[in-house]
C-alpha cells in the first residue's frame, strides 16, 4: 500500500477538511489508523469534525484554522505543526475554490485569491513537506484538481487554468518522486454534490448537468483513498468523467470551446 505508516508523531495533512470532500477524506485516513490535522478557515466547523473522529476512530486529531491564500498564514501553519511535534507523512490539497462568469465581468481580486488558493497553496505545502517525506522514505501527497483540468472552460477560464495547472504540476511531481518511497496524486473529479458549488456565482451549475454525473462527496472520497493507496499518478472517478477527459485531452479546442459556451451560455 502506497499510505505510508501510522506513528504517534505523523499526522495526515487535509486542507479544506471542514466539509465535502476533504471531510470525508479525513474519516477515511482516521478510519485506517491516521491521526489527521484538519485545516480551513471555519475552526468551529474542525473542531465539530476533530470531535467525531477522535470520538469514533480514537486517533489524534488536530485543528488549525488557516486562510490558505495567504503566504504569512500558510507560513503560520508549517510552524505550527512543527510546533506541536508533528510529521507530515501524507498531504491532501484538497481547499479550493471557483467562480464563473465571462472573466471580464469577474472580480480580479477574487481571482487573484482563487490562484492563491488552487495553485500557489498546494506548491507552498508541497515544497514544505515532500522533502521530509523523502528523506524519510514514505509519504503520500493527493492534490485535487478536477476535470475542468482536461481542457479551458469559458466563464470559468481561471478556474479550469487553476486546476491545469495542478494536473500537471501533480504529474510531473509523480515522477520526480519516482524511487523516492513518496507517491503523488492528482484527483479529478467532476461534479461532486458538496458546498463548493454553492461558491460559484453567475449560473447554477446543478440546472444544466444531468443527475447521473453527479457524485456524492463519500464517493469521490473513497476513489480518491483508492488511488492514493494505490500510488496512482490520476484519479478520474466515474465512467463518464473518464470518458469526458479523453475528449477533453484530444478533440479539437475549436470544438470544445464552442460545446462549452453552449452548455454555459454567457449571458449578461
């Protein structure tokens, strides 16, 4: 199994843990022994979480409220889990977050943020513990992008650039890693049923997508543990999804840029 081992002083590193994806994650990493640092900015929202898996799966289990699109509060958090005595041994970057609309109509500072949170965060925290990982010679690291990744999405252009860019920067850390003891993993989900399509503001996302591409958010978790288990380089849960980023990776962009703007009309 790729999960490296439990000990009293490693801790499983998830971002965004306070619901979703990244909660349902962090149950899963407790389930299997893993005592778990949770991080996001809603701390009462961690604790209740901390509660339930120290409560049902009897492993330590911290909180640590970070705003991840800001350097000084990121800097605070490596310090922090350094100050409590701590190892990351895995590490899911999983916060982020989107918008939509056509990107002259978007808030530039909103989309400085988004860039700060998808790409500069999971590169911070990668460079701030894969390097012990390695000389430790185990870790596992699951960045979550998404199928917005496979290919660009007008009114969601920072968005699906952000994730990109993840994808890629997962892949080729993978292999960086090769013969390391330490695996990496890009997750890419697509339409997952959590509070992050609440965040996206200028269409409803659920009115245009078919109820059978939808996937819970203990789905999509439980795929993820499976390819992080396995050291697999992607993850793409459900058929459809995998289906949807082969084309996505090869039709032509003339073709897909034009079915995009029909399924997410502009309109002002």
């Amino acid at each position: 199994m790729a999960l490296p081992r439990s000990s009293p002083d490693s801790t499983a590193l998830v971002t965004g843990a306070s619901s979703g994806i990244g909660a349902e994650i962090a149950g899963l990493l407790a389930e299997r022994g893993h005592g778990v640092t949770l991080v996001a900015r809603r701390e009462e929202r961690l604790t209740a979480l901390a509660d339930e898996v120290r409560a049902k799966w009897r492993v330590r289990a911290e909180v640590i409220a970070c705003d991840l699109s800001d350097h000084a509060e990121r800097e605070r958090l490596v310090a922090e889990i350094a100050a409590r005595g701590l190892q990351v041994r895995t590490l899911i970057n999983n916060a982020g977050f989107g918008s939509a609309g056509a990107f002259q109509d978007l808030d530039v500072d909103g989309e400085l943020r988004m860039v700060r949170t998808n790409v500069e965060a999971i590169v911070h925290l990668c460079g701030a513990f894969v390097p012990g990982m390695v000389t430790h010679g185990e870790g596992a690291i699951l960045n979550v992008a998404s199928t917005a990744a496979f290919q660009p999405l007008p009114r969601q252009s920072t968005y699906s650039a952000s994730k990109a860019f993840v994808l890629a920067f997962t892949e080729a850390l993978s292999s960086d890693l090769t013969g390391t003891g330490v695996t990496a993993t890009a997750l890419c989900p697509g339409p997952v049923r959590t509070e992050f399509t609440e965040q996206h503001e200028g269409f409803d996302a659920a009115a245009g997508t078919p109820d059978f591409v939808w996937m819970s958010a203990d789905e999509c978790a439980r795929a993820a543990m499976r390819g992080l288990e396995r050291g697999k380089r992607v993850v793409v849960p459900g058929v459809g999804n995998r289906i949807g980023a082969i084309a996505g990776q090869h039709a032509p962009r003339s073709v897909l840029l034009a079915a995009a703007r029909r399924f997410y009309p502009l309109g002002r």
